[in-house]
C-alpha cells in the first residue's frame, strides 16, 4: 500500500542528539568527559514535544546516527542509551522512529561485534521501507569510512543497496531518498577529505551509484553545523545536531516536504518549532492534492 503516492507528505529529520558530547566538548576531553548529559536530555526532550504539537503528524522522524557520545566498550554507553530511549518513548505512539547508526554508536572502525550490538539496541544498521510512493534508503555510512575490521558486512551492503536500486527502478517510485550519519561531502562534491566527510575515490562511487539510480537527496548529520551542496542533481543536505553545536547553528530539527515534483526542506530551532510550528508556505505545499 506505501508504494503507492497518495499526495504530499513529510517528516522530520533530526541528528545527533549524542548524549554526552556537550561536557566533554566543555572540559576538553571528548574519550572522557561525557559523564554528565543533563543538557542533552532536556533538548531531546523538546524535540519530541515539538513534533508531538505538529499538526498535520510527520510521517516519521528519523535520527541520523550518532544518538549517544559513548563509544562501544566505554563507561557512560549504557546509562546514555537508556536514558535517550526514555525521553523518546514519549514520541506520539503515530509517528514511527527511524534510526540510523553513527560513529558513536558503532565505533569508528566498527566490527561485527559492535554492529549486532547496535542492531539488538536500536534496529537494523541498514534497511529500506516505503512511504507514500517514496523510497528511503537507511545506509550504515562508517562501513564506507572504514570497514578493515568487518569486510565482509561492507560488501553485504553493496550487494544489498544494489538490489535495493533495482527494486527503485523497477517500481518507478517518485522519489528514493537516502539516510546516513556521515556526508559524502560538506559543500562540494571534489573537497578535500576529512573527518566530516567521505574519501573521496569512495564519494565519487557512490555519488555515481547514486545519480544513475534517480536519488533526489541524501540527508546526513555528523558535521553539527548545517551545511549542504549537489553533485548532478543529487542534493546533499547536511543537518546540524539536535545536541551539542559546533558552529553557530541551534539545536534543531530539519521539516522536509515531498511533494511529487520535489523535495523542500527548512532547518527550523527546537525553540522556533515548539513556539510557531511549521510555516504556512510549507503547509500550504501539503495541503495541495497532486
């Protein structure tokens, strides 16, 4: 039934609420620091009260990866991933949680030992599903940054997203979208590589990948700054944290709007959403049956 458009829609898209990465950034010392994240909890707490008020409902709201600071293996993981659960056990029972997984949740340099953990905790490391005549695409992006440890999970995945394309293309669905934690690039498609990005031999493949198979756009987090450029067509959009900034951003969520010709989308602050909701213009384009 979801394969099928029915008229515009939307949903939110929020990343890294990252429990913990506030003190550590304060105290210098992000292997260490993240035993207190109070500050955090009470963002991740106005997110989901500001998606609860949206009227029309969200279809979803997917979080981009990095949903806790703690590392596989260290101390504050457990208490930390228990604690964003009970803040968003409160999210209106009718807007699903799509999650995606971060460095932080599988490592930097995961193994599959650090994946199945992070599969029994918040689902699948990668998956597809349909929504309205829309496809997405749930990717597990730290196995294009560094897979040395589990090769073989990396090349499952391609053979997955392989036949995931082909399922698009055989379905003429209106839109594929893709999420992942890690951009393939910041504001251009040829940047240097760094931590924020993708190397660019493995950004080129999948931008490549991703423009023959018709994806309008890839949502991604990561940076903790807003940021965000196209390649072809292909529209990067990267979103700032609903945690810790690391630059002049808010904490925020991101409103995105399919319609069938396009994909719209705003960056609004947690506080800009709970006191005005979304904006007329946005609202208008859903109320319209095309």
């Amino acid at each position: 039934d979801e394969c099928q458009w029915k008229g515009p829609f939307y949903f939110i898209q929020g990343a890294d609420p990252q429990f913990g990465l506030m003190k550590a950034w304060a105290v210098g010392d992000t292997d260490n620091g993240d035993d207190e994240w109070g500050e955090e909890i009470k963002l991740a707490e106005q997110a989901v009260q500001a998606i609860n008020k949206l009227n029309p409902k969200p279809k979803f709201f997917v979080l981009c990866g990095d949903l806790i600071h703690g590392m596989p293996g260290t101390q504050w993981r457990k208490d930390q991933e228990r604690d964003l659960k009970n803040v968003l056990k409160n999210t209106d029972q009718d807007i699903p949680l799509v999650f995606v997984s971060g460095n932080h949740d599988i490592g930097n340099t995961p193994t599959k030992e650090t994946i199945d953990n992070y599969c029994k905790n918040w689902g699948d490391d990668y998956f597809s599903f349909w929504v309205g005549g829309v496809f997405f695409l749930v990717l597990n992006s730290q196995l294009y940054f560094d897979s040395s440890k589990c090769p073989g999970l990396k090349e499952a995945q391609d053979v997955w997203l392989s036949e995931q394309l082909a399922v698009a293309e055989k379905h003429k669905c209106k839109h594929v979208i893709v999420f992942q934690h890690i951009p393939l690039f910041l504001r251009k498609p040829d940047e240097d590589h760094d931590y924020f990005n993708l190397e660019k031999s493995v950004r080129q493949e999948i931008m490549e990948k991703f423009h023959k198979a018709g994806i309008k756009a890839v949502f991604s987090g990561h940076y903790h700054r807003n940021a965000g450029g196209s390649y072809k067509g292909l529209e990067m959009v990267v979103s700032s944290a609903i945690g810790c900034q690391l630059g002049e951003d808010t904490h925020g969520l991101r409103v995105v709007v399919v319609t069938s010709e396009k994909i719209v989308h705003r960056y609004y602050s947690l506080n800009e959403l709970s006191s005005q909701g979304i904006e007329k213009e946005l609202l208008d384009m859903l109320a319209k049956q095309n």
